[in-house]
C-alpha cells in the first residue's frame, strides 16, 4: 500500500498480482464511492492482468474539502505512482469525467498519454458526458442532488453483503453524502456542465465504453454518444445492471475487460457495439 501526503488524500493498494507478461490495471472509484466498489471485480478479474487501485480525495470517508485544485493531477498522480506503470485505467462514474479531462487535455497540446503516461488503453464505466452546453437545463439543477443520494444509494446496495430495507438505503445513503459534503458534490457539477467542451474527438488511445442498460445516474445514451464521439472507441450494454456493473454483474463486466485486452496490440477496441 503506497500513501502520499500527511492527509493521504491518495491511497495506492495492490488487489491483485499477475502472472508472467500480464498487463497492470488502475481502478478509479467515483465520487463518494471507494475502493470497495471493484471488490467483485478483482475476484472475477481475467487472468494475468495485475490489479492497483486508487483510494481518491473524493473516495466515501475521504477528505471533506482539498484546497482547489485539479482533479485530474490526482489521476495523473495515481498513474505516476502506480510501481511498474499502467497499462489500462479503469474508470467508473465522476472518475470518467476526470479521466476525460486529462486525456483530451493532453491531446489538445499535442501530448501522447502512451509516452508521457505509459497507458495503453482506457475502460469507462457508466460515464457522464453530454454533447452540447443546451443539453443541461436549469430546471434539472435541483435534481443533480437527488441523482447523487441514488449514486450513494445504488453504491450501498451493490456492496451490501445481505439485503437491505429501503429506508435504512435511503439513511445510510444520506449520510453518506453528508460526510462527503457539498465541495466535491459542487466540483462533480462544475466537471460534468463541462463535457460538451471537451474535444474528445482528438483521443486516439483505444477506448471501450460500459455502461448498464439500467442505468438512473448515468444514462446509458451517454455513453453511447461519448463512443460515437471518441476517435477510437466501442461500447458494451450489460443488461440487468445499474450504474455499477462491475460489482452487480462481475463475470460479464470481466469479459469485457478480457475482450479489450486482447485488441490492444492492434491498437483499436473490438469492432463491434452491443
């Protein structure tokens, strides 16, 4: 377990090593989520891809408030300080966005993500991204809050060991998202409300796009929209799953990753779009 920082906004852990010539994997939580949240994953993981994850700033019990700073430098970090490298990032929810930023970020100046940062390919799970600035309207402001109590919500739920009543979901969730407090809620807003800005029509690193058919948080349309709109990109739809599929459908979710895998020397997703 690597930390940086005497706040360890960072947490870096090892869940899993790989065998002879596997490829090394960085997972990335959302917003008010953690760690935990790729648990199913890591049991289900394909063979010989050695799993880090990244215990973020934002993470469920993280730091209440950082001083402003780019999101994305704590993604850049991760990757930095992940020992032997990253070969794929694994990103879920606001972690997508993020993601997003830093890579259309570097394209726009010219800068090569496989060069400076090692990454070979790129994974986002139930992303957020809209096309166009008109696509958000003011009469839906109130209800980015209530998405969010859904996301912390549907997070429980998928790491619950046993059933839960719907009320006890409900408080538990809500105080989730007071520990979290309104910075990050209010950073998540300011990076999503930017995605129609973002020129992610320049990213050539391979991408697939996995989203859940039942997805209340982060439409899947989005993310079939997102990989319409990325250079070099595909897109899968679990079905039965929510904004979580790594850990609701783990086996089908680690398929997908296999399969991506397994086109990265040719430099392009797998063809086709389910």
């Amino acid at each position: 377990m690597l930390r940086t920082g005497d706040a360890e906004p960072l947490v870096l852990r090892r869940r899993a090593p790989s065998g002879e010539a596997g490829r090394r994997a960085l997972l990335l939580h959302g917003l008010g989520s953690s760690e935990s949240c790729w648990d199913a994953f890591v049991a289900h993981r394909p063979p010989d891809l050695e799993l880090w994850t990244a215990g973020l700033p934002w993470r469920a019990g993280g730091t209440y408030a950082v001083a402003e700073r780019d999101d994305t430098a704590w993604i850049t970090e991760a990757i930095r300080r992940t020992p032997g490298g990253v070969d794929v990032v694994i990103a879920h929810s606001y972690a997508t966005v993020l993601l997003l930023t830093l890579l259309t970020g570097m394209a726009a100046a010219g800068r090569d993500p496989r060069e400076e940062l090692g990454i070979q390919g790129v994974v986002l799970v139930s992303p957020f991204y809209r096309q166009r600035p008109e696509d958000f309207t003011w009469a839906e402001l109130p209800g980015f809050l209530d998405l969010l109590r859904l996301g912390a919500e549907d997070g429980i739920l998928a790491r619950s060991r046993k059933p839960l009543a719907a009320d006890l979901r409900a408080e538990m969730a809500e105080r989730s998202c007071e520990q979290l407090g309104p910075h990050w809620v209010v950073r998540h807003l300011h990076a999503y409300l930017r995605t129609p800005f973002l020129p992610v029509g320049l990213v050539g690193l391979p991408v697939h796009v996995v989203t859940g058919d039942q997805d209340p948080i982060a439409p899947p349309d989005e993310g079939a929209t997102l990989a319409a709109r990325l250079g070099n990109a595909s897109i899968e739809r679990i079905d039965g799953c929510a904004h979580t599929p790594m850990a609701e459908r783990p086996d089908r979710f680690s398929l997908a990753v296999q399969q991506f895998l397994t086109t990265l020397p040719a430099g392009h997703p797998p063809a086709a779009v389910n």
